[in-house]
C-alpha cells in the first residue's frame, strides 16, 4: 500500500469522484478542492467524504493554489477541473478561458514553486483536434479546435508541455476522447439521453404523458469509453519515470444516433427512424419520443474524433475494458434503476 500524498482538482466530478476511489483504494492520502456553493455540490462523493480531506478553492484565485500547494505538498498531482462543456464554452468564452487556461498556468506556477518534485497529470481533451487533420488522432496529430473550450485546453495542454521542457516537472499530458459513466453530469449529451429515456420508460411503464427527448446534431461521431478505465489511465501515467503525453481512447467512433438507438434496446424497445434533416423523430410503437432542436447545435461543430491508443497501450500497457455496447448497458441500466431516486 501507498504512503503517498494525492491532490485532486475537479475531485467532486465525474473522473475526480472515480479517481478518489482508485487513490483510495492504493494506500493514497486523498485531498481535493471543491468550489463554495449554496448547495450542496458532493453528491459523487459522498460515500468517501470521511476518508478524504477538502479544500475551499477555485482555479481563478491564485492565491489559494499557492497556499494549498505550499501546505500539502502532495507527491501526485491530478489536474481534472474544467469549464468541460463544450456548448456552454462559446456562451462563456472569456470565462472558460480564465478556468481552462489560465486556471492551469495558475496551478502550475503554484506547484513549480512549492512542490516541483511532484509528479503532475493534467487532463486534456479529443475536443483540440477539432477539424480533424487525420483519422485517428495520435499524440501528434496537428489541433485545430472549434470551440473556446477546445482553445482553451490546447493552451492548457501547451504550457504543461513548455513548464515540463523548461523546468524538469513531471508533467504528463493526457488527451482524452470522450469517456461517460453513470455518474456522467446530466447535461452531458450521453447523460442526458439515458436519463430522458429513462424517464419516458417510466412514464409508459406507468400510463403517464413523457417529456420528449431532444437533442440537435445526431450524426456527429466520437470516440466513447467508460470513465473508469480512463482514470486508471491516468494513474499509470504517473507511475513512468519519466514524462509524457498520452492519448486515451478506445479506437472506435460511433454517432450519437447509434447511442440512442442501443439505449432504446436497453428499454426494449425497437427505435425508428422518420423524417430528414431537423425534422427526424424517434418513435416507439408510433409514439415520437426523440426529437430535434437547432438550439442545441454549436456554431462550429466537431464532426469526428476516433483516437489511437496505440502509444498508451504500448508505454503504460493501458487498454480499455469497456466497449460502446457495454458502456450503453452500463448508464441506462444504473439510470433504469435509479430513476426515481434521480
């Protein structure tokens, strides 16, 4: 068992909550920062709130980076705090650049100057490559992202690269494809399909009127894995001697259309398909349950991201567990069964 020191940012989200219980489950001493909220904002910890230290913070305040980092002085670093909705990005520009970007170089300051034996992962994303320049995506494909988020992260993703080459830190990179769960937030589009779907079953289970399920682009592509695996990723990265920037996917891309009709098969249901272009509808037994709106369409879409883990798998010996059907099977079964607790 570890005698190590960790520190979470973003511990009290989806991959911060699964990395907490992984850290735990090693030996770790586990410390996170969470944001001051008038509501409480734990639910994905909750069950490990005793075995793990928080910390007021929040990546725009310089000063309480500094200070946490001063006081702990952890031995692994796991950079997970983000502006992470892509959507929302080009509604809060200005904002998801001061979290995403300068949040990061905030921190980096802070642990090169209290902590710099550490060793730091900082999580990017699939979302930099953008207008895809080849298919897959490797760890050197060229970026070209089409989303403030995605800029953001690029920046983030290249200042870790520069304090790593100018300063000696160990830090690694890791670009992650798309990877869900059952503790996936709610306005996620994967998330938000197994918990509408959930819903309408429920609500057909039971003789009662369903809210529709609406969604905007269902043809756009991506690289799905389960967040779990994803984390343990995370970990062995910083288990290398020496740094690196990895990329972790599962080498398959499938349309959101693809997702909502193997969620469908979860409910037992036969989905079909009517219509074209934003006037497609889902139906079940002659009843729409899917629909589409524009409001949900980016102003500049990512149509396809497939990764290649090649170099993870080789280096780390990282691969993943959990394929798109199971993954599927895994969210809607959880949100089946959890539906009226949700």
């Amino acid at each position: 068992m570890s005698n190590k020191k960790a520190f979470i940012t973003g511990i009290t989200g989806q991959d911060g909550s699964y990395l907490a219980e992984l850290l735990l489950e090693k030996g770790y001493e586990v410390h996170g920062i969470v944001r001051r909220s008038s509501t409480i904002n734990t639910g994905r910890i909750n069950h490990i709130y005793s075995k793990i230290k928080l910390h007021y913070g929040d990546m725009t305040d310089s000063l309480c980076l500094d200070r946490l980092m001063s006081e702990i002085k952890p031995d692994e670093i796991y950079h997970l705090a983000a502006q992470s909705h892509v959507k929302v990005s080009f509604e809060l520009p200005e904002y998801t650049g001061q979290v995403d970007a300068m949040g990061t170089l905030r921190f980096i300051e802070a642990y090169r100057k209290h902590c710099p034996n550490a060793r730091f992962y900082n999580a990017c994303t699939s979302e930099m490559y953008g207008l895809v320049k080849e298919v897959p995506q490797t760890e050197v494909t060229p970026f070209h992202p089409r989303s403030p988020y995605g800029v953001a992260k690029l920046y983030s993703f290249w200042i870790c690269k520069n304090y790593r080459e100018a300063y000696g830190l160990h830090i690694s990179n890791g670009i992650l494809f798309n990877h869900e769960g059952e503790r996936r937030g709610e306005t996620f589009v994967t998330r938000k399909i197994t918990l509408a779907l959930a819903k309408i079953k429920n609500c057909i289970d039971n003789g009662q009127e369903f809210p529709k399920l609406v969604l905007g682009n269902l043809y756009s592509k991506r690289d799905w894995g389960y967040a779990k695996d994803f984390v343990y990723g995370m970990w062995l990265m910083l288990q290398q001697d020496k740094p690196d920037d990895y990329v972790l996917s599962t080498n398959e891309t499938h349309t959101i259309k693809e997702f909502v009709e193997l969620a469908c098969k979860e409910c037992g249901w036969n989905l079909t398909w009517e219509g074209e272009g934003e006037n497609e509808k889902g139906l079940v037994d002659g009843l729409v349950i899917v629909e589409l709106d524009k409001k949900y369409l980016r102003p500049s879409e990512v149509d396809l991201l497939i990764g290649d883990y090649t170099k993870a798998n080789s280096v780390l010996g990282w691969e993943p567990k959990v394929k798109f059907e199971d993954l599927v099977r895994i969210m809607m079964s959880h949100d089946i069964k959890n539906i009226n607790n949700l």
